[in-house]
C-alpha cells in the first residue's frame, strides 16, 4: 500500500504543477477550484478514462501498463528522469512487499582500492538512501574535515550525506548556492527511495529530515526527482576558500555512488584543492600515533 501511495502522490503533485493553458486546454475564463489540471482533463490527454485515472491516484490501482504509464507521462509532459521514477514506483506497486530486512551495504575491496589509487582526488562513496560509507583521505578533506576520519567505519554513527546538507551547518557554509545542492540532494533521494518503495530507511530519514527541516519538507512535497551525473558547485571551504568543484556521481552494481570532486587543471580552484589535499596529508603525518 507504502508504494501505491507514493505512486498516488507523485501523480498528483505532477498534476497540479500543469495549467490547463500549458497542454493547450481552453477555460473560457471559468474559476477554478484546484491547482493544475482535473483529473477528467489528465485522463483525457493520456487516452485513459476518468475514474481508471482516479483509482490510480488514490492508491487504489497497482496495475497500469507501461504504455499507459508512457501515455500519462506524455501528459504530464515529464522529462525521461521522471517518466522513468513513475515506471519504478508502478513497479514497485506490483511488487509483494520484501519479508526480510535489507543487507546493510558494504564498499567492495576493488572499489577501497579505487579510492586508495585515486590518492588526492577527492572520493566519496553514498549508499542508496546517502549514507557516506567510505572516502579518501581527500574526499574528507573536502566534504567534512571537521568529522573523525574513521566515521563511516562506524555503521551506528555513520554519517549520512542528506542528514549533514540539510542538518550540520558546516556542510551548509561549503556551498555559495545551498539551495541548488540542497534541491539536488532531495531529488536524488526521492529517485533512490522510488526503487525500493518497501525499505524502512528512506522512509525514516524522509521522516526525520521532514520534522527538522522545513526547506526539506516543501522540497520533498514537490515530488521532483533526479538522476546521478556531474553537477558544478562553487565552495568556500574553511581551509582554502573558493573553489569551482565539479562533482561527478557514477554508480556502481550496488546502486552506491561513487562522488568524485574534480577541478578544471591550472585554475585557481586547482591550486586551492592541491593544497588543501597537501596540507591534510601534511596534516595526518604529523598527528602523533595512537598506542
């Protein structure tokens, strides 16, 4: 029902953010009591009738075809992001839901060797649903040096990149434009959180990042949703200051992103991300060893 429901939402709200002017519909100036377009005039634009549209909306149908799903997407003019975000929540309203809780996620040996050889690249890896399971020594450096370096070695405090955007005020201050990062952050969950509509996880931290954050609580109601893929940020890092940062996000087998924070070589930025990796490393090398 979790993810009828979910299907249900992410129809409505898309729904709603269509004015009838947008798909070519005439009002003749009437007024109208909802946002967006009615339900009758969606199902007329996708080929489907009224009340089928209805159930599925309200949760009460599980079992739309891709070609009707297609034909609603059409409708809602989504992008290919999104029209593949409403084929997985239809998906995973036909699934049975799960009866054994997930396997908690581990970074593979060959993907520790990556970070290991990618040395003063900065390197992150996120689970599904953003928990920060590994980094180089850089990729701390850069996202969050005020954190222990053995932090996501600890499966009970481990910190979840989602949680640290919305919640820890340092992660907030390394971003000139938070909100654009901030927006990223929640589509990106929302397309992990589709895939595994019955996972308890997403649905607890949805749940938490909800009550204490308001920005995050209207941002998740707008059901935008996005894929992994390179985006360019402007940082200001405690240590070395500005920096232009392209972020890379590939995934892997596992459906765990592999962030790689790169700079355009010879810039400014360059120089700055060279001497912030030296300087950590400067930095672990003096650090009197633990006995």
């Amino acid at each position: 029902m979790e993810a009828r429901r979910r299907l249900g939402e992410f129809l409505k709200t898309r729904r709603s953010h269509l004015r009838p002017e947008d798909v070519g519909l005439a009002t003749y100036g009437e007024r109208r009591r909802v946002p967006g377009l009615r339900r009758e005039e969606l199902a007329q634009l996708a080929g489907v009738s009224a009340p089928y549209y209805s159930r599925l909306e309200q949760g009460q149908s599980a079992n739309a075809s891709p070609e009707v799903l297609d034909a609603l997407a059409g409708a809602l003019r989504l992008d290919d992001t999104e029209r593949r975000h409403l084929h997985e929540l239809a998906a995973g309203a036909r699934r049975p839901a799960p009866r054994r809780r997930p396997a908690p996620e581990r970074v593979t040996p060959a993907l520790r060797q990556l970070l290991a050889t990618l040395g003063d690249v900065p390197v992150v890896v996120l689970g599904r649903f953003s928990d920060v399971l590994a980094w180089n020594a850089a990729g701390h450096a850069l996202f969050a040096g005020h954190l222990a370096p053995d932090a996501p070695e600890r499966p009970g405090t481990r910190p979840n990149m989602a949680r640290l955007v919305f919640l820890d005020p340092h992660t907030r201050e390394l971003y000139a434009d938070w909100p654009a990062k901030a927006r990223a952050v929640v589509a990106t969950l929302r397309m992990a959180s589709g895939r595994h509509p019955d996972d308890p996880r997403p649905a607890a931290l949805v749940g938490e990042l909800s009550v204490r954050s308001t920005e995050f609580a209207a941002w998740w109601a707008d059901q935008r949703v996005k894929a992994g893929g390179d985006a360019v940020y402007e940082m200001h890092h405690p240590l070395v200051g500005a920096l232009t940062v392209t972020h890379q996000a590939l995934l892997t087998e596992q459906e765990q992103h592999v962030v790689v924070a790169t700079t355009e070589p010879g810039s400014p930025s360059h120089a700055a991300m060279t001497l912030l990796t030296h300087t950590t490393a400067t930095a672990r090398r003096t650090l009197p060893t633990r006995g």
